[in-house]
C-alpha cells in the first residue's frame, strides 16, 4: 500500500503532496519536513529505502527534484522505486520544459496512477489520455 | 496559474459547483477564479490575504462536500464521466453508494474501455469502505476480470487481491484464470505500450504472484497449477534491470509461500543469489529481505550466504544492518542466541530512531525469553534490554518479565536461583549509579527487590532499604516510581532496623502533594508500625497465594436482593442497555456518547484477563491503585471484582479498569542512554563456552528452565517454529496463544507470514521426529520427506491418497450438504484398512456430518477431523491415527470466536500403536462469523515417555453448521420481531422457476441452510433459524421487482450480516 507521494526540492519545501492514507492537515507539515530530513540526510550510495517510523520510505532524486513515497511494510520497495521513475517518465512525455508550473496536470497524472493506495495504471499512453483529451477541449 | 487550471475547470464546471445549470456553472466558476486572483493582489497585508483564503477554502469545501457527481456520471461527455468516476473513487460518501452504485454498474458495459475501468476501481471503492453493499454483484467481478481489455482486467485484480486476503477458499476456481493471465503477461502478449523498459507489464505481473502466493498457500493442488507459469517467470526475467528484479522478489516470495515444489526452491535460491551478492545496494536490500522471508522455511539458506550476511551487519548503511538483524532475528535458536542478541544489542546502542529502538528491544526480549541458556544471561541481557529500551519500549516486556519472574517454571529450585540472581544483579546496580537508569527499570528493580530480597540471606533489609531511600532522593525519580518504592519498602520492613528507617521515611511522604504517594507512605507508616498485621497481610517470604476472584459475584447476592426489594432496577448487562438506547432514540445520546466507547475499550481489556491473571498482572503493573492490594487483604478482593464488575458495563465502577488500562501506555520518552550501565551490564555477561565445567549445568539449567526447548533446538536449526508451541506451554495461564490467533486474524499481513510459521512448524516438526536429523531443509529438497506431509506410511497412504478428490476438497457449506455421500466412501476405505480408518463414534453416527479432512500429520501419526451437527450443538471430532508404537499425546483446541469444551476425560492420553483414537469438542458460538477458524495444538511423544515433539493445525467451519431451524408461529415471530434490534436488508436473486419463485427460493434455502419456512403469505415469507438451540435470527422476505428483499433481523449482533452471506452464496449456487 501506498500511503503518500511527496514531490519536494533540495531545500525540502514540499511542491506536491497526495495522500492516501488520512493524514490530519496539521500534521501533515512536520510529516513531509522529517520525511523529506531522513531522505536528504542519506548518502547517494546508501539504499534508497529508509525505514521511517512504522513504515518505509522509497525515495529518488532528479536534479533538485525529490520524489518520495510512504509505503506499507508489506510493499515491494523496489517496484515502487522503478514506479517513481515510471511517473517522471510520464511527466517527461508530458511536459517539455519546467514540470513545477503545472501542479494540477501533475495532480491529474498522480491520479491516473495512484488511487486508494494502489497502482492503478502503468501505461504512459493511458495515462495521459484523459489529461491530453481535457487540454483538447479547453483549446477546441 | 497556467491555463490548464481554466482548462480543467472550465472542463469540469459542474464538479466544483453546485449550481444545478451547467450553463451559468461553467461561466461562474472561471468568474470565480478570477475574482480571486483579482482578489489577491489587490490585498495589502498577509493576513487580510489569509482571510481571504480561509474564505475560499470554506466554500470550496462545502461545495466538495456534496459532488454533484450523479449528473456527471450521467453526462454524455466522455471526460466528465471519466472524471466524475476519478472522483467517486477518492471522495465518496458511504451513504451515497446505494444512490450511485447502479449508474457506477451500466458503466461497466460502457464502449470505452477507460470508463469500464474507472467503474471497476470505483466499485473497488465501493468494496472497500462498503464491502456488504456490493456482495450481489460478485459475478460482474467476474465479468471485469474476463474483459478484452487489459486495462480493466487489471483494474478487476485490486478487487480480487482484497477479496482473496479476506477467504482465499471462495476463489480457488480462479486459479486457472489468474495462471492463464500471468502466462500471456509473461509471454509478451500484451500491446507494446503496457512494457516499462522493454518487461511486459510489470506491476501487473507482481500483483498476478501476490494473489497466486494468496492461493497456493497450504494447498498443494491449487499450488500444483502455478508450477509451470512460476518457473517461466523465474526463467524470463533474466534481463539486468531494477524492475525484473522487483519481479523476481515477487515471484521468490510467492515459490516460498506456496506448497514447496523442489525445483522452484533450488531456482529462487539461486535467484536470491544474485540479490544479495549484487554489488547495487538496492538490491542488496531487497535480497536481505527475501531472505529474511524465506530463512523462516530453510534456514540452510542462511548459511550459503554466511559471509555475505556478516559483512552486512558491518554495512556502513544503517538500514541495511537493520534488515540484517531481522534475518538473524528469524533464525536465532539456542546456539546462537548470545550472539545475535549481542549484535542487536550493538545496534540499539548506537541506533537514534525511537521506532527501530522499541521494535529491536522487544526482539531481543523475546529472544532472551525464549532461548536464554541460563539465568545469568538471561537477567544481565534483560537488564540491557531494560536500561537501552528506556521508557519508551512496549510496557507488555517488564510486565512479561515480572510475570515469568513471579510464576516461575516447573522447577523451584531454578526459580529461586533465578530471582536470587535478579536480586543481586540490581542489589549491585542501585549501588552503582542508578540515576542513570531509565525510570521503568527501576520499578522493575523495586519491585523485585521488594519480592525476593530475602532470598538473599546475607542481604539486610535495612541495606536494601537504604538502596531505595536513595532512589527517592533523586531528582530524576518520578512520583510513579516513588511509590513503586514505597510499596517495595511495605513488603520490606520486618526488622528492626528497617522499621525505623521506613518511618522516617513514611513521615517525610505522608505530607506529600502527590495524593498516591501519600496513601503508600501511609500504608508504610501503619504496616511498619504492626508487626503483626504486616506479617498477616505480607507474610515473609512473600507466600502470599494468588488470592481467588469469585467471578460470579455471589457474595454480592445478598447485597442485591436487599436493593431489589428496597425498589431498586434490576440489573441490565450492557448489551441490552445499549440495544435500549438504540431503540429510544428520542433521548439524547449526548452523555452516553463518551462513556459508552470507554466502557467497551476497557471490557476488552479485562476480557482478555482469567481471573486467575488479575491477581498477577496487577501485582505487577505499576498503577498505584493495584498496590493498594498489598496494603490490605480487604481492599485486594474488591479491587478484583471490581474489574469483573467491569466487565460488565457499569460504568460507576468504571474507573480502576481504565487506570490500568493508562498504566499500560508507555510514559513520555526518555533517551535510550544509560551506556555506561548497559557496558558494565556487557562485561559481566560471559562468552557461552567460557567455563565448560559449568556448561553441563547451565544446559540443565536452562532445559529446566525453557523445558523441552533446548533439547529441540539442539537437533535441528528450524527453530522459527518453538516460540509459538514454547509460548503455548508457558503462557497458557495468560492466554498469549489465543491472542495470537487474535492478531493474525487482524492482519492479514502478520497472518500470511504466520500460516507460514504453521507450514514450517508441521514441516519442522515431522523431520523432528525422524531419528537422524542431519538438516531440517530435507523437509523441501528431498523428495520423500516431502511426501511426508501427505503421510509417509504406506498405510496413511491408503488414506492420504485413496480418494485424494475427497481430501482435498475445501469445506465449504455446499460440501455439507453433500456429506451424506461420505459414508460409502469410508466403507471402501474400511476394507483397505479397517483397523486405521477414522469412523464416528456410535453417539454421532445418527447426525449430519461434513467430510473427514486431514489436518496435519507426521511420520506415525495423522491427524484429521471433521463436524457433526447434532441437535444443540456442534461436535468436532478428531481422529489421532498412529501408525506405529504407543504414544502419549495432548491436544489443545482453541478459537477467538468459538467455546470449545473438550468431551473427554484427561488431557493426556495414551493412544495405542496402530490405532485410531477419536477425540470430541464441543463448539458454540461466541460471536458469529461467516467462517470460524480453530487453532490446535497437538503435543506427542512415540513411545511415550520420549521427549515431546509438537504439531500445529487449523480447522475452518461455515458459521451454517450451527443454524439450526426454529420453529415458530406466526404470533411468536411477529412478537419476536419487533424485539430484535440488529438487523440488515438486502436485496437476492430469486430462484427462477415459472410458477412460484418464492416457494422455490424458501426452500432451497430451508434445504441447504436448514431455515424454518414459518409462513409464505402471498409474495412475502416468513423463514426463521436459531444459532444453535438459543440465538434466534429471523427473515423477512418479500418479493420486490423480480428480486427477492430480505430483512434479517436477530438480538445478536453481526448474526444478521453473517447468515445473510451465506443465504447469498447458497442462492447464487445451484
């Protein structure tokens, strides 16, 4: 079970954050700054899982970008690692340039993938229907 | 704010408003958008704009609240709808589901495949936060999972995998399909777009194994048809990318899980190989944790890679040494435990993080419990546990081990050596400098201290109270453990001496603020002054026997009686208040609203506690109301039936549970530090082979002290198996084994690598027997021991193997009702070998019964049970066949939901060489399930009088073997109908038959269930059934658009829900 994606950069500050799993809103800043310390605080050749309170992180870094997801102990922490590179490849695809400016396509992509906790779509092209049919309405 | 924001909400209008025209919806929320960011920048100061936010969150929220998603579903805009099902899949109010589920249904013949998946995850959805709202539309399950799109199929599995997790039985006939699926996977027969770096669906192959595993797991022919799919996926992914390997540890989980086939061992051996010897630290990582997995079934396995796994726990990455630990953790026994747990001692030392520390300590706590090879050892590894766990670790450890401390073991003589030894171990820490020790640890040491520093002859009280004075001088002592000295200074002050020093002391905290503390320094005060009274309530050497709790409060009748005919209301258990207040629900709930959640938590609590327990468990938990017991015979006996009182709901009485209930909850952190103590603690431990004079005796000592333990533990390596049987021994008193089935039944993850433990054990435990054990991994690579499982006598063979359809059929409802075959059956089987074949005792021979299955069996003895339904109630019968010499043996059934009472004389018993003995339970129902499960435990020794050997076993029946017809009148159900407060509708299919669907539908539920029909009355039928002879549930059915309605309603709860899973399943059924 997934139980967070967070996108943050170097300086920790979170850009996008989706829960599955309820989180309270107040508690959700001091989650995402000590999960985002225990990331940045490993070396590049230490594992990219981290246990982090009852449960793991799996985390991988793109230039100044971040991405790291909570899983449940019971997950396979490497498909989740190639399922993060899996998303950045879908943004890739997406957006040419700066992804950071187009939080709510992201958001819609996050969605296509991950619902409840579970990895619902893998295929980029499936992926990104929906998201290329709603840009072709709002420009038709 | 880019344009895709517009875009999408221009797009979507209808989602975010709820105005009911799309038209001005869509023109009012671009508008909206605009005037706030209009809004925005014209603002001047932070907090007018945060005004301003706050604002709009609130009315962004209100309008979420309530989606208008129905009219989107309804859209004929593919994207609405699409969006509109994302939606229902995220946020969705429970209460909406009956409202939305039949347009979420049509979607699923939608044209597009993206809307029939999105209706699939929707219905996943809807599964998970409903599961009983779309129990009818099982078979449109079916339908996804049978989609030409493989999108949707897909989609189908998250529901499969939930559903499989909760009754993998009910979908074995699935197996084939699943297999079918991962083999077109594998083989690349999917459209190019569904590969990730060139593998084939990755993701949906790893979900594909996770249900396999599901499947396979204890039974061999499900298991048998994966062989063939498993060994391709192991072969396939060959290629050198993350992503394979994710694959393969899927795939070495689930070859590990399964019933063990040889060759895929020997495979995902080798594939776990090149995990943990790749030079990539992830992998190195997942490696480790494969591994950790599949040690618990060979353990062999650990040594091929010894050198790898050493170098691990050196690793520079902490997380790293953290899985290494855990691997050890799974394959610690006798011999190696001063090691291992010497390594997660290191650990501990230098971990930070307060979650690894709680986690490791219990671990190492557990092991010192269970392997510990002598006393000293076993107090000094406990004093580290104690002094690195802090006041951070779980409170069950000091209560676990003042528990063993205070029970002792068969032996008083070790007993006696092993507190004196705790004495004089914390006699020298308090001299040292117990300031440093964490604040648990000390009450610990007070209260031992307090017990058996007699034991100690040269020791003075006077000295040891001198020792605790200390302990109230310092700062750092917390009231809480102020008065855990106290009380220990009460049991402490029978000489001269030390009366005078306790007085001094009880006057000092006579005066103090804290009210706990002063009522202990009172009791100080008095009990020191009279001797007498001291030696009655505290008798030196502290023989005080557990005092008895008369649970059915008979002393009170007397009490009771005199209130009654003073006028008073009659006493109601809290289940029938609560129905009450249910009922009058004009009333305000508004006070019971807190009360009546805390009474049930606490209820749980005491639940879980015999009688015989209280005493101990409060002796020991450091709550300061408990200690009143020590101060006085009086007080103790009320304190304990006050908590039975408990029990029972009234709330009045409440308080005391709940403050045990506190104590139980770990104080504020405290640093794991202490190192200083901890080394010194480390120094004194001894290297295991220090002193070989000494070894013959410690190993006495400790086969005396873990009886039965080492002598195993010595043979063979599979030691992951003891500490359950170990636990049950030892622990039976506090009911640890039941609790444990309680926990695998709440999580399904803890319980998947549990029924593997049980796997193992079986495994484990037949190769025990086996007079030359050279290695336990026999039991999976050698092709006979594998045979064992199924019986490796020829004449188990016979039984094992005559009929292998008949054996290994599930139980299942539907089987019952075809039990009347099995008769014929065993008459063949008779006269194979009559002498050996199971038969019903005479008594039972007249009632219904299921099939006989196997449970579990070893070299000479097989194990196998089944049901019989007599008339007021259920009978298990097990059949112990032993195909060799006499053999002593003891059987120990247990159940979290049923009664189980044994129908027999004593616990042991002989059972003669080649013979069959037949033991009965009697089960009833302590609340209802739709399948109940049995733990047992079968404990042997052939020939009797050799060491005893141990097998596990579980057994599974449908709640319908305990309904039984209730008849009734028309008057008596509509009377009784209206008293009945827990109920559920639902909607079934109907029977199709031309004339009279009803009539046809009652019936078969009368035949396959046992309902009573009460009366049919035009399209309406009254059908009604007891739980057993005393718990009546009742059924209302209607006739209603070609559907059958059905309102069930009973006094008991989740009675309802239960039957109405099985009326479901036995209509949907031919």
């Amino acid at each position: 079970m997934i139980k967070f994606v967070l996108m943050v950069n170097q300086q920790g500050q979170t850009r996008l954050s989706r829960y599955y799993e309820s989180v309270e809103l107040s508690r959700r800043a001091a989650l995402e700054a000590d999960a985002v310390r225990c990331c940045l605080s490993r070396k590049k050749d230490q594992c990219s899982f981290v246990e982090f309170k009852d449960f793991k992180l799996v985390y991988r870094q793109y230039a100044a970008l971040i991405i790291v997801v909570g899983v449940s102990d019971g997950e396979n922490e490497l498909s989740i690692y190639e399922l993060i590179h899996n998303f950045v490849e879908v943004l890739d695809k997406h957006f040419s340039r700066v992804i950071m400016f187009n939080l709510d396509s992201i958001h819609i992509i996050l969605d296509e993938m991950i619902q409840n906790g579970h990895i619902v779509e893998t295929n980029k092209n499936r992926i990104l229907a929906p998201l290329t049919a709603i840009n072709k309405m709002a420009e038709g | 704010m880019s344009d895709v924001v517009e875009k999408t909400l221009t797009a979507l209008p209808s989602l975010l408003s709820l105005d009911s025209q799309p038209g001005s919806a869509k023109l009012s929320s671009t508008a909206k958008l605009g005037n706030l960011i209009r809004g925005i920048t014209e603002l001047t100061s932070k907090h007018e704009e945060e005004k301003l936010i706050q604002h709009e969150l609130a009315s962004i929220k209100e309008q979420v609240s309530s989606p208008n998603t129905t009219m989107d579903l309804q859209s004929t805009n593919l994207i609405e709808v699409c969006m509109a099902l994302t939606v229902v899949c995220q946020i969705f109010p429970k209460d909406m589901i009956p409202v939305i589920l039949p347009i979420v249904e049509e979607k699923l013949n939608h044209p597009k495949e993206i809307i029939r998946r999105k209706a699939v995850l929707a219905l996943h959805k809807f599964y998970l936060i409903a599961p009983n709202q779309v129990q009818h539309i099982h078979n449109k399950f079916r339908k996804a999972l049978c989609d030409k799109d493989p999108g949707v199929m897909t989609a189908s599995l998250h529901i499969y995998l939930q559903l499989i997790q909760e009754n993998a039985e009910a979908y074995k006939d699935l197996t084939a399909s699943f297999v079918t699926i991962l083999k077109q996977v594998v083989g690349g027969k999917l459209p190019m777009d569904f590969n990730y770096h060139s593998v084939p669906a990755p993701w949906l192959q790893i979900q594909l194994l996770r249900i396999l595993s599901l499947l396979g797991k204890n039974d061999q022919r499900t298991s048998e048809v994966m062989y063939e799919v498993l060994d391709e996926s192991l072969r396939r992914a060959e290629m050198n990318h993350n992503i394979t390997y994710a694959i393969l540890y899927e795939c070495v989980k689930c070859v590990y899980t399964i019933h063990p086939k040889s060759e895929l061992l020997e495979k995902a051996a080798k594939c776990i190989g090149n995990f943990v010897l790749s030079p990539k630290i992830n992998l190195k990582y997942l490696g480790l944790k494969a591994l950790t997995y599949v040690v618990q079934q060979d353990p062999k396995l650990a040594l091929q890679h010894q050198m790898t796994i050493i170098e691990c726990l050196d690793h520079s990455d902490v997380i790293i040494k953290r899985e290494t630990l855990e691997l050890l953790f799974r394959i610690t026994n006798a011999q190696n435990v001063t090691v291992i747990v010497e390594k997660m001692l290191d650990f501990l030392r230098l971990s930070k993080d307060d979650h690894m520390t709680i986690d490791i300590v219990g671990k190492v706590a557990e092991l010192a419990e269970k392997y510990a090879p002598d006393n000293e050892w076993f107090i000094q590894t406990m004093n580290a546990v104690f002094s690195l766990g802090g006041d951070m670790m779980q409170p069950e450890i000091p209560n676990g081990f003042l528990k063993l401390l205070s029970e002792g073991f068969d032996s008083e003589e070790e007993d006696r050596k092993l507190r004196l030894f705790a004495v004089s171990s914390y006699i020298s820490l308090l001299q040292g400098e117990p300031s440093k020790l964490p604040q648990r640890f000390l009450q610990v040491i007070c209260w031992v201290l307090g017990e058996y520093s007699f034991l100690k002859e040269d020791l003075e009280p006077s000295v040891v109270l001198g020792l605790l004075t200390k302990l109230l001088d310092m700062k750092s002592s917390s009231s809480e453990t102020k008065s855990w000295v106290l009380v220990a200074m009460t049991k402490l002050c029978w000489s001269e001496a030390a009366v005078s020093e306790a007085q001094q002391v009880a006057e000092t905290y006579s005066s103090s603020f804290d009210t706990t503390l002063r009522q202990r320094a009172q009791e100080l005060q008095h009990l020191s002054r009279d001797s007498q009274l001291h030696s009655r309530v505290l008798p030196p050497g502290g023989r005080l026997e557990p005092d008895e709790v008369d649970s059915s409060l008979s002393f009170l009748d007397g009490f009771v009686s005199e209130a009654l005919s003073a006028g008073a209301a009659p006493y109601k258990p809290l289940h029938q208040r609560q129905e009450e207040l249910s009922r009058s629900k004009v009333l305000s709930l508004e006070p019971y609203g807190l009360s009546l959640p805390i009474s049930t938590s606490s209820c749980s609590i005491t639940d879980r506690q015999s009688p015989t327990l209280l005493s101990t468990s409060s002796g020991l938990s450091g709550d300061g109301t408990d200690f009143s017991h020590r101060g006085s015979s009086t007080t103790l006996r009320l304190d304990g039936v006050k908590r039975v009182w408990g029990r029972e709901g009234y709330l009045a009485q409440k308080k005391p549970v709940e403050e045990v209930a506190q104590v139980e909850v770990p104080s504020p952190l405290r640093s794991p530090s202490q190192q200083g103590d901890a080394n010194s603690c480390r120094s004194k431990t001894p290297t295991p082979t220090a002193n070989p004079e000494c070894d013959q005796e410690k190993q006495q000592l400790a086969s005396s002290l873990f009886g039965g333990l080492s002598s195993q533990s010595s043979v063979c390596l599979m030691e992951k198996s003891e500490p359950d049987i170990q636990r049950f021994r030892r622990k039976a008193k506090g009911q640890r084994s039941s609790s444990t089935t309680n926990e695998q039944r709440a999580n399904p993850t803890v319980s998947s690598a549990s029924a593997v433990d049980n796997l193992l054990c079986n495994n484990l435990l037949e190769a025990d027997t086996e007079p030359i054990n050279s290695s336990a991994k026999q039991t999976f690579q050698h092709p006979h021991s594998l045979s064992v499982a199924n019986g490796a006598c020829d004449a188990e063979a016979i039984l094992t193997d005559g009929d292998p359809k008949e054996r290994n059929q599930p139980l299942s409802s539907e089987d019952f009702v075809e039990a009347d075959d099995s008769p014929p059956r065993e008459d063949q089987e008779r006269s194979k070998d009559s002498c050996l074949t199971p038969h019903l005792p005479a008594e039972l021979s007249g009632f219904s019964h299921s099939e006989i299955i196997p449970l579990c069996s070893s070299q000479s003895l097989d194990l196998s049970a089944c049901h019989v339904q007599t008339d007021n109630s259920v009978v298990l019968v097990v059949f112990i066949t032993n195909t060799s010499e006499d053999a002593n043996l003891q059987i120990q059934v247990l159940s979290e939901e049923l009664e189980v009472f044994c129908v027999c004389e004593s616990p042991v018993e002989e059972v003669r060489g080649r013979s069959v003995s037949v033991r009965q339970y009697s089960l009833t129902v302590k609340m209802p399930l739709v399948h109940f499960e049995l733990v047992g435990m079968l404990s042997y020794s052939i020939p009797a009088g050799m060491p005893q050997a141990m097998m596990q076993f579980s057994y599974k029946l449908p709640l319908t073997s305990f309904i039984r017809p209730l008849t009734v009148s028309t008057e008596e159900y509509g009377s009784m109908w209206l008293a009945f407060s827990h109920d559920t509708k639902q909607n079934l299919t109907l029977i199709k038959e031309e004339r009279e669907p009803l009539t046809a539908t009652l019936n078969a539920l009368n035949k396959k269930l046992s309902l009573h029909v009460v009366e049919i009355i035009g399209v309406e039928g009254l059908v009604a059934c007891s739980l057993l002879q005393d718990q009546p549930c009742l059924m209302h059915c209607r006739v209603h658009a070609g559907r059958l309605a059905v309102w069930l309603r009973s006094p008991v709860p989740d009675l309802p829900d239960c039957l109405l899973y099985h009326c479901q399943r036995a209509l949907q059924e031919p």
